[in-house]
C-alpha cells in the first residue's frame, strides 16, 4: 500500500511551488517532487516549522527548498507566493494548487464568513496564483490542482459549500488548459479520496465510514496522490484532465 518508487521523468533543473505544503499531501508532493530533481518551495500559514521541515528534507535530497508564510485566503497573498518562489529559486516551472480549508455543515448553518473563507481560499486563491505562474511559466510548464472526491460523488449532506468550492477548480482547470496549451503549459486535477492526513486520520472517528464508501476498502496515504502529481508534471501530452486517486470512491 505504499508509494511507488518509479521515476516518470526528470524534473532536473525545474522549480515547483506546493501551495499548504508543510503537511499531509502538500508536505509529501514537496518531497516527491524534489526526489524527481526540482527545486521546491512551500507555503504554510501557522506551521512554520512543519514547513521547515520539509524544508530540511528537500535540502537532504540535494535540491534547494523554501518555506514562504503565504494565506492563500489573502488576494496579494496568493499571487505573491508565486513572484517570491521565482525570486527564490530563480523562475517556476510547477505549481501545484494544494493549500484549501474545509468547511462542513448543513446548509442553513453556513455563515457568510465561512462561504467568504472557503471560496477565497480554494477558489480565488487557485486562480489567482495560477495567473501568477501562467505569466512567468515557460513551455513545458504545468500547474496540478488538488480538488476533491466530492467533485464526482457526494455521499451524504452537509458538503455542499465545499464540494461547490472544489468542483469550481474542475471548470478553472479545463479553461487554463485551452488557455495556455498553445505554450505548452498543461493544467489538470486530482482528485484524492479519504488520505489518511492529520485532518483526516485513518483511525479517526469517521474514518471506518470512509474507508467503506472506497472499492479498495482502506484510505488512501499521501504518497499515492504525490505519485500521481509527480506524473503530471512529468507528462506533456495530457492536459484538461481528472485524476481521480480515491480507491474507488466515486465507481
């Protein structure tokens, strides 16, 4: 149940931005990205030190790293981090759109602020750094968003403002690929299922529910998603597209 260990391409002399990659499926891309060669930066809001520790890793592995405290909740924020990784390391060649919040929760108990919160950080935040690497990104550039299982299968209420937010990033992802794909820049999605994360551990309180709802019966560990992320900053001829990585969640 592991993650794979093939090398799907060089990524040598590249640069990736992991947007939330101080933790869970972001910490582990940013490691799986620098084992593939690229230089990687990492945004964080509260952990600093999660973020330098990933960090640390990636300098183990080789490659140069850097820890930005970006809010992907704040407009300049968001675009920021990316003009901050290209001064760092010198240009960006990969984003990976991975810093989002969850809010779940009945309908009528959804605040504004919650709908405000949720929308601007994985919606308007996606967009806007996404415009911000498009501008700097030469051919061969690609920009990998992290959506969500409840894109393709609601299994029960009180996901609506998230599921919104998220299935918003699958229309963004096939636009930026028409946009962009005449520079041979690609723009595709993945969608994790339950990744057993400290947000959502596998022994947590719902997690036997999950795990049920998947073909595969388990939860997902973040190595398998980083897998698939790794891929697609690897490959040239597929853009626009979905990748579900949920064991079965939405057959």
């Amino acid at each position: 149940m592991g993650s794979m260990t093939t090398t799907y391409g060089t990524l040598n002399g590249k640069v990736a931005l992991v947007t939330g990659g101080s933790r869970g499926i972001g910490a582990a891309t940013a490691l799986r990205l620098a084992r593939e060669g690229a230089d990687v930066a990492v945004t964080y809001v509260r952990g600093k030190e999660a973020a330098e520790d990933v960090v640390r890793a990636v300098e183990a592995l080789g490659r140069r790293a850097v820890g930005l405290r970006a809010d992907s909740a704040d407009a300049a924020e968001a675009a920021g981090a990316v003009d901050r990784t290209a001064e760092a390391l010198g240009g960006i060649d990969v984003l990976v759109n991975n810093a989002g919040v969850g809010v779940l929760g009945p309908l009528d108990e959804l605040s504004l602020a919650d709908v405000d919160r949720v929308l601007a950080v994985n919606v308007r935040g996606v967009f806007l750094a996404s415009r911000a690497a498009a501008a700097r990104m030469r051919a061969g550039g690609r920009i990998i968003t992290i959506g969500s299982c409840m894109t393709q299968r609601v299994p029960g209420p009180g996901g609506v403002l998230y599921t919104t937010s998220k299935s918003a990033l699958v229309g963004l992802t096939k636009a930026l690929a028409r946009e962009l794909g005449a520079r041979g820049i690609t723009a595709n999605i993945v969608h994790p299922g339950p990744i057993d994360t400290d947000m959502n551990p596998a022994d947590g309180r719902f997690a036997a529910g999950q795990a049920a709802m998947t073909a595969v019966g388990r939860f997902g560990e973040v190595g398998e998603v980083a897998d698939m992320v790794a891929y697609l900053a690897g490959a040239e001829y597929v853009t626009g597209a979905e990748f579900s990585v949920d064991g079965g969640h939405a057959a």
